[in-house]
C-alpha cells in the first residue's frame, strides 16, 4: 500500500468495532472510525465504507435481551438500526463537512446483470459526487440464499466491481496467527502474506477452533477473492484518527496480504465469474480445453462433447472438460437446442445448419478461467495434451 499514491479505498467495520458489549451502539467507537475515514478524505483518497451493525444496533430497541436468533428477530432488528446507524454516520461526519450515501444490497442485485451495473454506476456517481458510499447487506429483507454469508465477502465484492486499490477489514483481533494467541503465548503473527494457500486458510480455522478467533475464516476468504481482482488487503485494527493512514503506510496492527496479479479482472468478467448463476454445463474435449486455458482462444463448437441443461443465446454455462473439471464460465452464443445440433461439428456446418456467420459457443471476450491452482496448472496441461 502506498500513501502518496492516491488510492481507492474499501472499508470493512464489523458490529464488534461499532457496537457496545450487550448491543446498541458505541458512539465512542464510531466517532473513531469516521474521524479514520475523515483522515483518509483529507489526505486525497477515494473511500467506500461497508459497515456492519444495524442487527446489533436495533434489537436493544425491540426489547429483545440479546442479539435475535429467528429469520423474523433479526430483519426486524435490522430495519430499526439501519436508520439508526446512518443517522449516527451522518451526524459524525457532518462535523467534517462530509455526507454518507446508504446502499443496501442482497445477493439477487449482484446476479442480475443490469442491477449489478446499476449498483456500479450509481457508488460512482456518488464518489464523483464527494459522498462517502455506505455499504450494508440489506438484512431485512434477505434471505439465506440472497445473502452474502457475511459483510466480509461483500466487502471484497465491492472493492472488484469498483476496481478500488486497497480493501482494509477492521477487526477486533491484530492479524492472522500461526497458533491462537490466546492460549499460546508463542504465537506469530503473520505481517505479509503474498499467496493464501491451504495451509494459511486452515490457520484462519472458524470460531472456536484451534488458532481461530471468531470470523477470521471469513476474512482470509475474503482477501483471497480480493486479491484475485487484483486488490491488496489488510485484515486487524487499530486505534486513533491515524489508524487508517498508518495503515496505508505499512505501519498497520495487522496482517498485510499484497497482490502479485498484473492484470485484474474487468467488472463484465468478475459477474461472469463470480456472480452469474450458471444456467448449464458444457464439457470439451482436449483440443478445446487447451485452446481456452492456454492459448487465449474462443471455444467453438467442434471442441464441444456433451451438453446439460436448458439454456439460450446470452447466459452463463459451466465450461468443464471431459473428466468433470470446471475450466471456467462463460457467455454462451447459442442455445442448448441449437449446440446439440452443432456440437462436435466443423464450422461450416455450423454455418450452414444455423445460418450463423459467428460460430464462436463462447467468445474469449466472454470467457473466464477459474481453473487456478498453480499446483495443478502443468499436471492437466500435460494430461489434456496427450
């Protein structure tokens, strides 16, 4: 992370950072972090915050004794404290001279294509506008499969779409560890990570584990995703109007995870690739295969072996080769009916069968690989090539 350049800068605060012990919250707390982000205005820099806490915020207001267990509890929770929590964003950071914009988001707005790209347009009008974007799950009215999991994940989802430099997740714990250092006092926290392996996702463990410290699973597949398009991460905390400057000079209390990739996804690939519900599967053979992972080619229907599923011109399939291994996604140029009539065929018959002059299955333009891992990557160029 680099302070002179300036940056664009996703905010993650979870409700530990917001909230007083027994629910409501923390004036103090949040005081603290806009007098952050107020710092990090002033110094230049392009901010979004995604912030938890309307749940913990709202159900000391409902009378409930605790934070709500039911589906029912927790949106009604929600719906009070999201006022609440923006009303006490904006009354901090009136003193400022600045004005939060609220979004709330499900799932559902990320997997429809125009709403995906309405959502965009609109933070950037917002940014360009001078407002401070702030960002929540819209829990009251989400669902289990409309939801994000958790703030985390929609953090890095955020930071892809909007191409943003930098994604810092405040938390209550300093970093990731290689033991718990709540019971080992020889612990060593990891200060920069370049490559989240297995073994650094098993460290982060879940609640109540070994080495994990509730929600840091969450946060390490987080900053993978990020660092996937191409963001750079910070998980831990920190104190102060400073903290988030010092975080972006590297003096951090944290864990730093740094981006290697030259060339990050652009916003149509990351919804093909990550958000696009995949409307069927297409499997290639070996020909095909490596043209898509290796060569940069477009898939055409000679390479095509079987197709599943029911779908038209303009959505995603699944690409995967003939021993079940997803490749990666795409946009699909024709329909089911029309490729079991042209799979495996040249492309004049393609022509001449459909009347098409295009005969691309999946343009490259189109076209994503999610098949990654590095181990992997010469062991199936070698098997697809035989």
């Amino acid at each position: 992370m680099d302070a002179k350049k300036k940056h664009r800068i996703v905010v993650k605060i979870g409700s530990s950072s917001l909230t007083n012990p027994t629910g409501g919250l923390s004036r103090e707390k949040l005081e603290e972090h806009v007098a952050a982000l107020a710092a990090l205005r002033r110094a230049g820099h392009e901010v979004i915050l995604v912030s938890s806490g309307a749940v913990a915020a709202g159900f000391t207001s409902l009378g409930y004794p605790s934070r709500p267990v039911t589906l029912e509890g927790k949106q009604a929770a929600a719906a009070v404290g999201q006022g609440l929590l923006i009303q006490a964003y904006n009354e901090s950071l009136r003193s400022y001279g600045l004005m939060g914009a609220q979004i709330l988001l499900t799932r559902d707005d990320f997997s429809k294509r125009n709403r995906y790209h309405n959502a965009m347009g609109a933070l950037n009008e917002l940014l360009k506008r001078g407002m401070l974007p702030i960002i929540n799950e819209n829990d009251c009215v989400a669902v289990d499969e409309l939801t994000f999991g958790d703030n985390d994940m929609l953090s890095a989802l955020v930071a892809g779409f909007l191409r943003a430099d930098d994604l810092v997740i405040l938390t209550d714990t300093d970093g990731l560890y290689d033991a718990d250092p709540r019971s080992n006092p020889h612990a060593k926290k990891f200060t920069l990570i370049e490559e989240i392996t297995p073994e650094i996702e098993a460290l982060a463990g879940g609640s109540g584990s070994r080495v994990g410290t509730g929600g840091m699973r969450s946060k390490i597949h987080a900053a993978k995703l990020a660092l996937s398009l191409g963001i750079d991460v910070f998980v831990g905390t920190g104190t102060g109007a400073d903290k988030l400057l010092d975080i972006l000079t590297g003096k951090g209390a944290g864990t730093y995870f740094r981006n290697q990739m030259k060339a990050p996804l652009k916003a149509r690939k990351q919804w093909i690739a990550f958000h696009a519900e995949s409307s069927g599967r297409i499997e290639v053979d070996a020909g095909a295969a490596q043209a898509l992972l290796y060569e940069g080619k477009s898939l055409l229907p000679s390479g095509i072996t079987k197709v599943s599923g029911d779908f038209a011109p303009g959505q995603v399939v699944e690409v995967a080769d003939t021993v079940g291994r997803l490749l990666g996604k795409g946009e699909i140029n024709y329909s089911a009916e029309q490729l079991e009539q042209v799979k495996g065929e040249s492309t004049a018959v393609c022509r001449e069968r459909l009347g098409v002059h295009r005969v691309e299955a999946v343009h490259r333009d189109n076209w994503v690989t999610l098949w990654m891992e590095e181990d992997n990557k010469q062991e199936h160029k070698e098997e697809i090539m035989q």
